[in-house]
C-alpha cells in the first residue's frame, strides 16, 4: 500500500494560482531563515502577505493589490529585521550570526559609499583659484614667465573646494599693458608689463592681473651641498628677463628627482638620507638642474668607507690657523663648499699622498683635491688665507 | 497570581483574538483591529505582537493545513490561554475602576 507523503508546514504546494503576489518566491522565506529569522514568523507574514494580495487582485485588480504588496513589504520590514536580530542573539546558530553580521556589514558599506558620495558631489561652479605654478594666488595675480604664448589655465571650484571641469572658462583682455590674450587663455609676453584679463565662466566672473615677466635665463647656486638632520638649507633661485635686468616675479616649479634623498618644502631642502640627486628648475620655457648632496656628518677624514656615503666635516678656522687631518686610504675627492654668508678662502696642502689640488678661484668659491693614498698615515692641511673660513669639507670616494 | 503587564496594541489584539474565536488568525486580526480602530497596523507589527503575546503565555498558537492562498503556507490560529482570559478580566476591571467615578463628557454648559 503507498500513501501520499504528508506534506510539511512551509513547503510549496505545487504552482501557485494565478493570481499568486509576483514576489512571493520559496526562496524569500528561506534566505530570510538563512539569516536567522525565525521560520513561523517569516512563513506567518509572507502567508498573509500572499493572502491579502489575492485577495485585493480578485477585488481591485493586479496593479492596486502589487502597491499593497510593496507598501506593506516596507511597513512590515523593520518588525521583520528587529525580530531577525532578537531571533539570532537568543537562538542563533554560529553560522547565522556570521551571514548577518556579513549582511549588516555590507549594507553599512553601502551606506557609507552613498553618503560619501553624496558628500563628495560636486557643486556648481563658485570660485576661482590660481594654479601653483602660475605664482602666489589670486591676490597678486598670474606671473608669466614664458617668451611663448602660455595658458593661463585658472582652476574652478565649487563652494566645497572641488575641482570641476575649467574647459568652459572664457578669457578677455581688459585693461593695462596691450598683450594678445584668446578666449581659452593664451597670452602672449614679449616684454616685462601688467595686464588685467577677466575670466568668465557663465555667472561666475574674475578679474585677475597678468604680471609678464619673460625669462631668458635662470640662474641658480650650484651644487648643494646639505649636511643630514640640517633643514636650514634653501634653494635660491633667480631669473634674468629678456630686457637683461634681473626678473622681479618668478613663477617656478622645483622638483627633487629622488625625493627618498631630499624633499622641498618650499624653498627649503629637507634632506632625508645621504645620498646625489638632481634638483629640477623649470619657469618659462627655461629650464636649470642643480646637483644635490646630502652627506653624513663626520669628525674625521679617515673615517670615509670605500664606496660608502659622501662624508662632511663642520670647518671652523681663523685667519691663519692651520688643521691637519689624517686621510683614509684610497682615491678621494676632498672638497670645501664654503658658507654663503663668509668670503673666505682656504688652501690645501698635503704629506704622504699624491693629490692635484684645484685652488679657489675666488674667496666663498670651491677648493678640490683629489688624492690617491696608497697608505695610512697621509694628511691633509687645511689653511685660512683670507680672514676667518667657515664651510663643509665634503669628503667622497673617486668614481 | 498577577497577570503580565500588557501595552495597549496587546490588549487590542488581545481582544480580537477573543472575538474572532476559530477564525483568530494574522489576515482576520488585522480586519478585526482595522474596522475597530480605524488603524492598518502593518503584517509585521500585528505578528511581532502575537509572538509577545505567545510567549508570554498570554495566547497559544496551532498552524492550519498549507493553503494554496498563502502559497503554500500554512495559517497560525490563535487561541487565549487561561493566563490571556484572566489579563482581559483584569484589563476590564482596571479600566472599570478608573472610569469610575468620571461624570459624562461633553461640552460644559453655561
């Protein structure tokens, strides 16, 4: 004898009619059971969901009985998800917990990623600002130091201090020194002058100044040289202007090329480890390197590795006075970078080595030597010709 | 022995179960409470508030065959314990006792 199997509370009996609710799936109830609600609770409502939406289709139609469907969905939502969360921190299994602390996670995640988006929306357009490299802001203007036509390139911002599209921005000549000026920003300097440009950008409108300054060189220090822990160091910076008169305004942008050796803040060298690098000067079209070493600090010449890190030793010495230093052995190159604000002058003399010294041309310029020392025991003396010397000795092994 | 403290929505669905008798089930408590109060209390409220009451040994519950109007699922009819028939009498006798003693409302007369 067979019998019909008897049938379990919560399973499918075959199809559904045909007016059965469209969202009313098998597998609403068990992803909600999945999480932990508990089975009678979501089987009671989504019965009576299901109940009442035939119900309202046999009387108003499918359409009005689908909004009492998706409007009681939400009403009955939040009861549904406190008794979820209460169901599963009284009788919730290990996996449970784990699948709505995921699901909880999630929808916090999307959360977030909403009102971040929100917040980071960009508005209508409310100001403009000056970019870096065209000189100091609004205030005192753009400084072109290029001989070529250049942008002006303004950057927009909405009230948020977000960058928006300037592909918009018009241009026009206003007022000063006569300077071709088009209507997405290129000016053209061929002397030193000021004019006044207006930038409009539908409503929003800006009247800014155009100092011309066109460069025909840049000039700089030399190699720096910059003791490690020392941030006193700056990186000066001049220009020549095309009537041959040293530039007032310079609009520059320095780079380091290896910025683990050294940074700029500002002008201002911040050194990070020993170490060459190059630093990159660029206003205009004219473009300068200058050559960076950040050396150790040492107290003596004889403590220089082979192929170790460039050394410095602080030089005080008074007119006259006379430091003999012991030298390692090998191939070196010794250097004297006097200080920028002294004009003093030194001399090289040696025993025990062969060295060619490169003497100063000029007080406050460099002294080199180059020595071979096959043996311990070589000096180097160091001596103040004209008045009191203050500098680095930098110490590096021959290439 | 006194009767578990019961809110307002409890004492209402509470009511509709003792009125409904057999019928006492999620689609009929929520007619039952609407056409009496003039309220739609969402599915969700109405059985978060069945369940309190179930456990708190106020009601008592038994699932029906599977119907294919419910898609399959079955109906919970609800029924008062001993402990729910009790509550009522005492919710009554309360209110009996706090109305008492209150003079017919209206608007005063001059």
């Amino acid at each position: 004898m067979t019998s019909r199997p008897a049938h379990r509370p919560g399973r499918p009996l075959g199809r559904f009619s045909a007016a059965a609710p469209p969202h009313a799936r098998r597998s609403t109830d068990e992803w909600l059971v999945a999480l932990g609600a508990d089975a009678r609770f979501v089987a009671d409502v989504l019965g009576d969901l299901a109940e009442g939406y035939v119900a309202r289709a046999a009387t108003g139609g499918r359409f009005a009985a689908s909004c009492w469907y998706g409007g009681e969905v939400v009403r009955s939502t939040p009861h549904i998800v406190g008794h979820t969360l209460a169901n599963v921190a009284r009788r919730g299994t290990p996996g449970q917990r784990v699948r709505l602390a995921g699901l909880i996670a999630t929808l916090a995640l999307v959360a977030s990623a909403l009102v971040a988006a929100v917040l980071t929306r960009d508005g209508p357009p409310a100001r403009f600002a000056v970019n870096a490299g065209h000189g100091g802001g609004a205030d005192v203007g753009v400084v072109v130091n290029h001989r070529t036509p250049v942008r002006i390139a303004l950057q927009v911002l909405d009230s948020a201090g977000h960058q928006l599209d300037a592909t918009g921005v018009r241009y026009a000549w206003m007022s000063g020194m006569r300077i071709p000026v088009s209507a997405r920003g290129e000016v053209t300097c061929t002397r030193r002058g000021d004019a006044v440009v207006r930038a409009m950008l539908g409503a929003l409108a800006m009247e800014l100044a155009v100092h011309c300054e066109p460069l025909r060189k840049l000039l700089g220090d030399g190699a720096k040289y910059v003791l490690l822990g020392d941030t006193t160091q700056l990186l000066h910076v001049e220009g020549t202007a095309l009537d041959g008169r040293p530039a007032e305004r310079l609009a520059s942008r320095v780079r380091v090329l290896d910025r683990s050796i050294a940074t700029l803040a500002g002008a201002r060298i911040m050194p990070r480890r020993a170490g060459r690098t190059v630093m990159v000067v660029e206003a205009g079209n004219e473009r300068m390197t200058v050559p960076l070493m950040v050396v150790e600090r040492t107290r003596s010449l004889a403590a220089l590795a082979p192929d170790g890190h460039p050394l410095a030793l602080l030089v005080r010495l008074a007119m006259g006075e006379v430091v003999r230093l012991p030298v390692a052995v090998g191939h070196l190159w010794i250097e004297y970078v006097a200080e920028s604000s002294t004009a003093s002058a030194v001399y090289f003399d040696t025993d025990g080595a062969p060295c060619w010294a490169e003497p100063m041309a000029v007080p406050g310029a460099r002294a080199r030597l180059e020595c071979n020392a096959r043996a311990s025991g070589a000096t180097v003396a160091l001596v103040a010709t004209e008045g009191a010397a203050a500098g680095l000795l930098v110490l590096r092994s021959a290439p | 022995m006194t009767s578990p403290s019961i809110g307002s929505l409890e004492l209402t669905i509470l009511l509709a179960v003792a009125r409904l008798g057999d019928e006492a089930y999620g689609v009929a408590i929520r007619r039952d409470l609407a056409e009496r109060t003039a309220r739609e209390h969402s599915i969700g409220a109405v059985y978060t508030t069945l369940q309190r009451l179930e456990d708190k040994g106020l009601l008592r519950s038994r699932s029906s065959e599977p119907l294919p109007v419910r898609g399959g699922r079955s109906r919970r009819c609800f029924a008062l314990t001993g402990a729910g028939a009790r509550a009522l009498q005492e919710a009554r006798a309360q209110a009996a006792s706090v109305w008492a003693g209150v003079p017919p409302l209206g608007p005063k007369r001059a």
